[in-house]
C-alpha cells in the first residue's frame, strides 16, 4: 500500500493521494459512500485500479483504528 498511498506537501494540498495522482483518498471514499460501485469508479477515472481503490478503504481502516474513545469535558 505505501506505494499507492502517497502524500506529498505540492500535491492536493498534502492529502493522501492515489498514486501521485491528483485523486484524494478521501474522494475515491467519498464515491464509495455515495454508492458508487468499483466498476462505475472504474469506469469514471479510467487511470485508477482496483488495488488503487482498495489501498484507499485500507488506509481508512487503518486510521479508524482507536483503542478506545473518552468524552472530553469543556
């Protein structure tokens, strides 16, 4: 995955980024969530792959990992 994930300060701002590519992480997670299938990601954005997308909801995975929640106080 590292080499699909990158992150690069002069690239979409410094986001997570496919490839070097200008498509964000958080776009490619974005269609998922509004429904779109791989094969309409595919389809849309012809130079992302399939790995390219599981590599996006595998670094998400990654970042949601908590050990635990607590509730802040103000």
């Amino acid at each position: 995955m590292n080499s699909i994930i990158t992150l690069d300060p002069n690239l979409c701002h410094g986001k997570p980024c496919i490839r070097g590519l200008r498509y964000p992480v958080e776009n490619v997670l974005e269609w998922l969530a509004a429904g779109m299938t791989f094969e309409e990601i595919l389809s849309d954005y012809e130079d992302l792959t399939h790995d390219d997308i599981l590599a996006a909801l595998s670094y998400a995975a990654r970042l949601a990992h908590v050990n635990r929640f607590e509730k802040l106080s103000a």
